[in-house]
C-alpha cells in the first residue's frame, strides 16, 4: 500500500494505457484536479444563482403563491443530507486504508443519491397533482396543447395549504372573491388571482429538474469511482479523485437546501 504523502508517480494504468498525471508530482494531480473542480462548482453555482435572481424579479411583478413543502421533499432534505455524511465517511474510511469500507460507503451514497432523485420526482407529482403544473387540451386541428397552470388551478384549503401575495401584501379570500388584506377599497382581485401565471410552480419545477440533472452526474461520478474503489486504483495513496467527487456532491446538497429554504421559508 503506498503512503499518500510519498512522492513516488502514480499509476492509473488499465490494459497498459498510462494516466495523464504519471510521472508527475502527485501533489500537482491533487492540485490540478481539485482547480478544476472548483471551476465546475463556480459554474453551477453562478447558474442557480442566475435562477434565484429570476425568481426575485418575479416576485415583484406577479401574484406569489406560498405553500407547504410536501413530505417527499422533507424526506429528499433528509437523503441527501445522509448522502454527503456516507461520502465524507467514505473518504476517511480511504486515507485510512480501510479500502472495504469505503466502497461500501461509497456504494450507500449512490443508492441515496437514487433516492433522493426518485424522492423529488415523486414530490413534484404529488404538487402538480394540486395544480401546480401543466394542463393538457385539444385544440381545433385536433392537436394536443400544453399550458403551464395559472394561480386558479391550485387545489387545497386557502389559507391553511396555501395562500397568495400580492407585492409582499397577503390576499385573503372570502366565498369565492380575493382580496388584497388591509384594502379598505374592497376591491376584489380575483380575476387577476385566477388568471395570473403560476412563476412559483414553474422555478420550482425548473430547480427541481436542472438539480437533477447535475446530481445525475455525481451519480456517474459515483459509479466510476466505485468501479475504481474495487479494482484498487482508487486507494489511500491516491484518494484524489473521490475527493473531489465529494466536493461536487457536498455542493448539489448544499445547494438544494438552500434552494428549498429560499423557496418555501425564507423568500
């Protein structure tokens, strides 16, 4: 087993091709590998900031739905909270030349990495179940039309599961009319409430989705490293690549709880 502070080349070689780092220093495959994370975790970073920012515009134009995340994304919160905390262990259990464990480790990250992926898709039917979708309808040349759902197809007990704003204002509803609270006007809004576009349901799907996406590629990640863990090339001299697969995964869960936060509780 070799000490991973020895400065001796490492070599990834697979049916006698060599790796680009052979020869080298093997702090400069550490330092070269985590930099490119890095940028990676720059551009995902910048790219659901740009989405936050949209939903901040948004928020000062149209009718802002508020509801209750539902228990399929708490139980998403929960798997990849336990992702990242099997991955770190992981890469301990590898430093410390516990090579069985850390495939096991790793192994457990991707099933609950699955998990979650699965654990959000199943969330985001149970809120399009309640109108936070798309509706389906025919047209006059006998083709199919898909429109993103308005403010009025929401389902559920207004003001219990769910209610609206309107520029930070709460709408109350009383029978079947909306009011902005506080009016003394008395004005009802409800035309407006019914017909206006749903922006929250639309970024959240969009978060939900271009989340996975990018967690679909840690999971590729995962599974080529596991193929490495088993076939010794990953071990406790040359860690490296598990690592900054873990900084890649510590970010997607980092990201969407923020993301979740900002979305039902602090936005």
């Amino acid at each position: 087993m070799t000490d991973h502070n020895e400065k001796s080349p490492e070599t990834e070689a697979v049916n006698g091709k060599t790796g680009v780092f052979d020869g080298l220093d093997p702090d400069i495959k550490i330092r070269t590998k985590k930099m490119m994370m890095w940028f990676i975790v720059f551009a995902v970073v910048m790219l659901f900031a740009g989405i936050t920012s949209a939903i901040i515009v948004l928020y000062g134009k149209l009718i802002w739905l508020r509801m209750h995340p539902t228990t399929s994304l708490w139980i998403s919160n929960l798997l990849i909270v336990l992702s990242s905390v099997t991955l770190i262990a992981a890469n301990s259990a590898l430093k410390k030349g516990k090579q069985s464990m850390a495939t096991g480790l790793t192994v457990a990250t991707l099933i609950l990495g699955i998990a979650f992926a699965f654990s959000q898709n199943s969330a985001w039917k149970e809120l399009a179940a309640k109108g936070m979708g798309n509706t389906q309808s025919r047209v006059e040349n006998g083709m199919t039309a898909t429109h993103w759902n308005a403010l009025g197809k929401i389902s559920g007990n207004y003001g219990t599961d769910y209610f609206f704003e309107m520029n930070g204002t709460k709408i109350i509803k009383e029978g079947e009319e909306y009011y902005l609270e506080g009016d003394i006007s008395r004005k009802p809004v409800t035309n407006t409430v019914m017909t206006t576009f749903n922006a929250v349901g639309a970024m959240l799907f969009v978060l939900i989705y271009i989340h996975i996406i990018h967690l679909v590629i840690g999971l590729i990640y995962l599974s080529i490293n596991i193929v490495r863990l088993q076939k010794g090339r990953i071990n406790s001299g040359n860690w490296i690549s598990l690592h900054v697969n873990g900084m890649y995964w510590h970010l997607l869960g980092i990201l969407w709880l923020y993301l979740f936060f900002f979305i039902f509780y602090i936005f």
